[in-house]
C-alpha cells in the first residue's frame, strides 16, 4: 500500500465535509418543504398526538394524551399555576408517555407549542398544519399571555430582592 500525503488526506477531508454539507442542506430543504405542505416535522410526535400510518409527516390526535393536553389547559387557566398542574396530574397518578411523573417544564412545554392549537412551524415560518388542533385558539392564547403575565411578575418579584 502506498503512503498518503499529507494533502491527499486534506483532500479528502474537505470532499467529506463539502458532502455532510450538501447532505444537510437536502435535509433541511425536505423539512422547510413538508412544513409548507402542512406536515409535522421530524422526531416524535408531541404528546397528545400519534404519527398517522400513512406514511405522511401528519399526527392524529391520541384519544386518552389529547383528553390530558386539553386538560392541562383547562387547569392552568383555571390554577394559573404550572406547579399546581403537576401536582394534580401526579396525584391521580397519571403519567408522561414514557410513564413518569410530570414536571413544571414539562407542562410548560405543553402550554407553549403551537401544535395544540393546529400550526406546524419550522424556523420564522409558522403555518396551519394538516392536523386536527387539540385545543381550540382562543384557549391557547389565553393560557400562554397568563403565562407571559406571570413570568413578567417573578421577574419583577426577583428583580427587586
């Protein structure tokens, strides 16, 4: 076998990477595409939704995730706490999809993705997905300036101690 110069192997290093880029450039080109046509993007779907069979990027309500996500909803305006939240869903002893115990972050998350309310979003673009909405937009809308609201509130509140 012959050595390899020290510039063969650079070559190669920079074919390499000029394929991961154009690779990564096609990837990201098929994601902004779906998104335009309505589908859900990459990686699992949300909780609340199930990925369809049909071979699509679109979701389909779950009925027992989605009667929890319109709950958590339902409970945040009405406790207007996310504390309060994961206290109740972990004293009824209902889990996460992966069977653990809810977290603040994690109703946070909920309260806070557009999905919920029927949108798909990659980057700045923000369109109305293929999907049902689990929660209609009005309600969304409320939940998320209660959360904005009271975020501003502890700010102020540990700003001033």
């Amino acid at each position: 076998m012959g050595v390899q110069t020290k510039t063969s192997v650079t070559e190669a290093a920079e074919r390499a990477a000029r394929r991961a880029a154009s690779h990564g450039l096609k990837v990201k080109r098929g994601q902004l595409n779906a998104v335009q046509r309505g589908c859900y993007g990459t990686g699992p779907a949300p909780f609340g939704y199930r990925r369809t069979k049909d071979g699509e990027r679109s979701l389909e309500p779950d009925d027992i995730e989605s009667g929890i996500v319109e709950r958590i909803f339902r409970e945040y305006l009405r406790m207007k706490s996310t504390g309060k939240v994961v206290k109740l869903l972990n004293s009824e002893n209902i889990p996460t999809r992966k069977g653990n115990k809810w977290s603040r972050q994690a109703v946070s998350i909920i309260l806070t993705n557009r999905t919920y309310r029927g949108r798909v979003r990659y980057g700045d673009l923000d369109i109305r997905g293929q999907h049902d909405p689990i929660v209609e937009a009005s309600v969304f809308y409320k939940a998320n300036a209660l959360k904005r609201k009271r975020s501003r509130t502890r700010k102020r509140t540990e700003a001033a101690t």
